[in-house]
C-alpha cells in the first residue's frame, strides 16, 4: 500500500497551492473533481477507462474549467501537480498514483478534501469488514429522526465531498468509510469511530490482511483521551486493534452484557444499560442485523448526550421499528412456485455470505462467484453443508469454487454469462426452496459495481414470477 499522505488536519482551511490532479472519474472522483472546480482550483482530470459514460463526465467538468483527460492518464502532469486526489477503486500500483509519490506528491482521497472544505461538520465515522452500510444507514436515519440536520454519506452512495457544494453546510453526517477511504484520510476525527468487526477481505489488492487490518486502524489514528469508539465486544481481532486506543471504548455484543447488547433471555435490545426495542419489533432479519441496531443506536445516543434522552430514545427506537432490508443484502426480490428469490450482492467477500447463509432457514439454490478476491472459499464448506443444495459456480472464480468445494456440496461451473446462471438456479430450485445471490466475489468481471449485479438478479427474478404466473 503507499503510504499516507502528509496533510494538514481538518479545521486548518484548504490550501491548493498549484493544479490539484484527480485519478479516477467514477463517483467519488467526480465529485471530487466538480466541486474543486467550482472553487476555483485548477483541476486536471484523468481516468485510463473510456466509454459513453466517461465522455459525459468529462464534458461535463470540462464546462466548470476543469483539464479532462479518458483513456489515458498524462503521467508528467501529475507528478508537477500540488495534490493528487485518488479514487478508491485506483489501485495503489497504479502508473499515475506511483508517477505522484515517486515526485513528492501527497496522495489524498475524496474524504480528505470533504473534511477539510467542511471543518465543522460533525459526523460519526463507521467502518468494519461487514455491517457498515446497514450500521450507517440506521444511523443516519436516527440523527434525522432525532431533528439533526444529517446526512448519509461516504461509501455507502453519496460521496462526503458533495455536501460541500450545499449552500447551508450539514450540522451531522454519518459516513461509512471503507479501508481503501481510511487509507487516503489521514485527519479523520470523527465525534464517534464505529468498528463493526474484522474478518480477511480484498486480499486480490492487499498483500496480506494484516495490511488490509493496517487499513481499518488508521479510523484511530487522531485519537485522543477525549474520543468516543464503538466496536465490537464479541470479536478478538477488533478487541486487539483496540487495545491501547486513546478515548472512551464502548462494546456492543450478541453473547453477553455491554454497552449495547442483545439479551436473549428477555428478547431485547439493551442499550446503556436500559431496554430499547423488543426483537419481535425490530423487521430485519439475522442476528447481524440485531448487532447493526445495536451498534448504530450507541454510536448516536454516545454521540451527544441530547440523543440519550426518554424521548429520543424512543425515536431511536421508531427508526428500528420501521427498518426495512437495504437494497442488495439480503434483499428479497420475488417468490414464485414457492421458490423465495434473495438479492445479497453486496455479499462480495468469505465473511458476508456466511453472515447470509446463517440467516437462511430454507434449502438454497447459492449463486456464488464473479472475480475472486484472494479468500478460500473451504471456510463456507460448514454452512453450506447445513443448508445448500446445489452451489451454481460462474464468472471468473468459478473453477476456483468447484476446485475448493469439490466432495463438500453438488457444484456446477456455469460457463455462460450471469443470466445463464440465474436459469440454472431456477431449474435446481423446488418448491419450499430459495435462491440465494450472495457471491463471495466482487462483480468487477461482469458488472460496474455490486448495485448493477444485483439489479441484474432482481430484474431476472421478477421476469421469472412474470412467466410463471
């Protein structure tokens, strides 16, 4: 990985001494690229794609001022520029990102600019392996429940940096921030630091998880005595990346008493040491879903003692009471001829689909692969033991699953495309059955991103009940 860039903090104001390069035109680098355009700086755009797509974007930042290049990326200029601005999904090997370190250069992400353009806004930062979305989702929902001029951002969708082209900034943000982003953020200071858990992920960029781990470490990096952390009271790994961590540490738990934790015995969510919701009463399925309310409610009540309050407590709790499953994670899409249809895709490592396959309580047709990401796939072999029928193997892992779950369960290596796949599935499938998508993969053989996967599955999904009504 490179190593984090020399920054000033969030607060010292921006300071663009000269052209600012950002690498990178999908979400988060054109966001970031359009709003320091219309700031004034001098921006050279470049990404090594092409494409209808990236032809808009760049006409499109072509018209604040910006200096926009698809195809290719001019290497000289980036390592002349003041500040280089990488996207996430830019690999740290990548010829542009190298051409700035080899010269100097401080390499950034989008976040990092966001925070110093907005050094008010106060924001609970939440990160993990698994849970993150949801956790951020609940908790953003909960700051705007308790009157909280908030907004959702980061990874989850809507890049932080955009905020800063509000014309009345945020009060609140909560932001979901995922290794690649922690790495590129080098103030990060949030009101709350939220670490869902750990487990080995995107181990095809990282060269081993201790680097990936490295990466999620850096959310501490700022700490101080007068910080706030949330994590995970139920996972060693967690435990130990917070051992010696400066600040409060607040524990959520499934398995015993903590800050936030799920008493069984009783069948309720207990937060601060007092009850918040009944299970019955919380919609979304799976005991990871209890652990995201639990851990998104503490971070919010911890977050300003006005959220810890009888009333907003109970509008913490009428937030749970209407949660609904995010699209793509576990996701039901349709049910036909008695078969239930899943959409998981956001499943894109070992650990999630595990989380997923915990969850199911009907035989599963598992749709599993697309571009392999360095995990063995023999550590799903217990679960899908318990409740997969047959594993459908497609893109380009698919010689690697069949390889690792050979004698385990019945696999068949799909070698048409993904709606060959999703066929397939629907002939294994009986009634009483379900078809679960929750790949274990990233999607980056066949799709743009784990949302247009699972669009995918969802429009086959219902074209199949269509037909079959």
């Amino acid at each position: 990985m490179r190593p984090a860039a020399g920054v000033p903090p969030a607060g010292k104001g921006p300071a663009f001494d000269g052209e600012v390069a950002v690498v990178g035109l999908a979400r988060s680098g054109r966001a970031a690229a359009r709003v320091l355009a219309t700031r004034d700086v001098a921006v050279y755009a470049s990404d090594g794609g092409s494409g209808a797509a990236l032809e808009a974007v760049a006409k499109e930042l072509a018209a604040l001022g910006a200096s926009v290049e698809v195809g290719r990326h001019d290497l000289a200029r980036i390592a002349r520029a003041s500040l280089v601005v990488a996207s996430p999904g830019v690999p740290p090997t990548a010829p542009p990102i190298r051409a700035a370190l080899d010269a100097g250069i401080p390499v950034v992400g989008e976040v990092e600019i966001a925070l110093r353009l907005l050094p008010a806004l106060r924001y609970i930062a939440i990160t993990g392996t698994n849970g993150k979305t949801t956790t951020t989702a609940l908790a953003g929902a909960m700051l705007e429940a308790l009157g909280c001029d908030a907004a959702t951002v980061g990874n989850i969708g809507m890049p932080v940096i955009e905020l800063a082209l509000e014309a009345d900034p945020r009060e609140w943000a909560a932001i979901e921030l995922s290794s690649f982003q922690l790495h590129d953020t080098p103030s990060v200071a949030p009101v709350v630091g939220v670490l869902t858990n750990l487990s080995p992920n995107h181990l095809d960029r990282y060269d081993s998880v201790e680097a990936y781990y490295g990466d999620k470490q850096r959310l501490f990096r700022n700490a101080t005595l007068a910080s706030t952390w949330v994590a995970n009271q139920d996972d060693p790994a967690v435990r130990a990346m917070l051992d010696g961590v400066a600040g409060g540490q607040h524990w959520f738990s499934l398995d015993g008493e903590a800050d936030a934790w799920y008493d069984r015995s009783n069948d309720q969510l207990v937060v601060l040491g007092d009850p918040l919701i009944a299970r019955a009463d919380l919609p979304m399925l799976g005991d990871h879903n209890v652990a995201n309310a639990l851990t998104a409610a503490l971070a919010v009540m911890l977050a300003d003692e006005r959220h810890r309050t009888a009333p907003a407590r109970e509008r913490i709790a009428g937030v749970l009471r209407t949660a609904a499953p995010l699209a793509h994670r576990n996701e039901p899409v349709a049910e036909t001829g008695g078969v239930a249809w899943i959409n998981d895709s956001k499943s894109t490592n070992i650990a999630s689909t595990l989380v997923a396959l915990r969850g199911m309580t009907r035989p599963t047709v598992l749709l599993l692969g697309g571009r392999h990401k360095g995990e063995p796939y023999t550590d799903l072999v217990p679960e899908l033991q318990r409740t997969v029928r047959h594993v459908v193997a497609y893109g380009e892992a698919a010689g690697l699953i069949a390889g690792d779950l050979e004698g385990a369960v019945p696999v068949e290596v799909m070698r048409g495309g993904f709606d060959a796949a999703v066929e397939r599935a629907r002939t294994l499938a009986s009634p009483g059955d379900a078809v679960l998508l929750s790949p274990a993969c990233s999607s980056y053989d066949m799709f743009a991103n784990y949302e247009e996967r699972g669009a995918a599955f969802r429009q086959l999904a219902r074209r199949v009940t269509a037909v079959e009504r």
